[in-house]
C-alpha cells in the first residue's frame, strides 16, 4: 500500500498567489483530513470529510481557506489569496470505518508564503 | 482554543531508562484518546491509544495511562532507546483535537 500520498512536498510562493496542495488518500479509506502543523499552534484540524462530503470545516481559518474531495481517490486544498502567516506543514490524512479512529498521514506539504 | 495540552516542549532521557509524557485535556466529553509519534520530514504515525472507560493501555514497551477525574493520560516508555527519538502528540476526540508535540530525545 502507497500510503497517503502529498503533493507538492514544498511550496514556495509569493503573497498574493494562489496555492494548491493536493491528497491521495489511501484506497478504500473513506475519511480524509488536513491539518495544518505550526510551532504556536501545534497540529490543528483545519477540515474533514466522510465519503467526499465535507463535515466539519469549523477548523478552516477563512475564506482564503477551501477544500474539495471530487472523489474518493483526491482532495485539494486551495489558499487563495496566501498570505505569509499562512506558511506551515499541511498534513492530509485518511481513516476507514472499520478502525476510525486511527488516521494514516502523509508526509506533509511545507508551504513557504514570502 | 487549546483543548489539549503538552505543557512541556521537550524531554531528554538516558537511554534504558523510563520516558513520561504528559497531556492534558479540557473537553470531558472526549472518550477516546490516542498518541502519534512524528520523525523529521514525515507525517506523524498512530503509536496506541486508550478508551475512556479505560485507564491504562499497554503495548511492549509503550503504557498509556488514563486518569479521567484529574483530565490527564501519560505515555510511558520502557525501557527508552535511541530509536525513540522524535516528536509525541497527543490526540483526543470527538472531533479530534491535537497537542502540540513534545521533542523527546533519547541519549545513547
């Protein structure tokens, strides 16, 4: 099994641009997460989805902020316009019902906003 | 809103001996609590974890201890070896919600 798997690894971007981090999530788990990983914060859940459908997104800091899951096998989250305080580890990670409460993580996507 | 806590940043340890990590927590509705372990460059990795009707959890090395009156769960590891080194969050739910990671390293 390929595990969760992240894209970009790193990003580095301007203020003002648009980024886009991507997640494939492990076949047949239909939970998927993003966290987003700071020094201050620690790990903060930012949105979460059950069988594409997004749950619970209290976590997504602002508008800036907005995810999708077209399909079980890809989600993306989308910050737009980023802003420098935006910069951080932005983890993805899926669950299956059968052990729901432990979530598999990718490796990380380490977003620079200059 | 930091509904869980580690309040320390970081642990070193001599290698064989015991390593206590600590966590606290304000939600009491939470009823299930878990620990990751996290190496540089990495996503953090499911370590064990303790349901609320429990209060301790053990898998070799690793022991999770869970005193719900006081809203605390430790993780305790024995012997510690080098191996151990890297970063401990604690976790708890529903929804899930994370400490901030406490850096243990282990001395050879």
């Amino acid at each position: 099994d390929a595990g969760v798997i992240q894209s970009p690894r790193h990003e580095v971007t301007e203020m003002g641009q648009e980024v886009t981090l991507r997640c494939k999530p492990i076949s047949g788990h239909n939970s998927l997460f993003w966290y987003r990983q700071t020094m201050m914060r620690g790990l903060e859940l930012l949105i979460y989805f059950n069988n594409n459908v997004p749950i619970d997104d209290s976590g997504m800091p602002e508008d800036r902020f907005s995810a999708k899951m077209p399909n079980a096998s890809f989600s993306t989250l989308k910050i737009q316009p980023s802003e420098p305080r935006d910069s951080a580890v932005y983890f993805c990670a899926s669950s299956s019902t059968r052990v729901p409460d432990t979530q598999y993580f990718g490796p990380g996507t380490r977003l620079t906003v200059l | 809103d930091q509904q869980v806590k580690q309040n320390s940043p970081s642990l070193s340890v001599q290698e064989g001996r015991i390593s206590i990590l600590n966590c606290d927590y304000t939600n009491s509705m939470f009823d299930y609590f878990l620990w990751y372990k996290k190496y540089p460059a990495e996503g953090p990795t499911f370590l064990i974890s303790i349901s609320s009707i429990k209060d301790k959890n053990e898998d070799g090395r690793f022991t999770v201890f869970l005193n719900k009156s006081a809203k605390h769960l430790s993780l305790h590891i024995v012997p510690s070896q080098p191996g151990d080194s890297a970063v401990y969050f604690c976790a708890a739910r529903a929804p899930m919600r994370f400490g901030a990671g406490t850096r243990l390293t282990v001395k050879p």
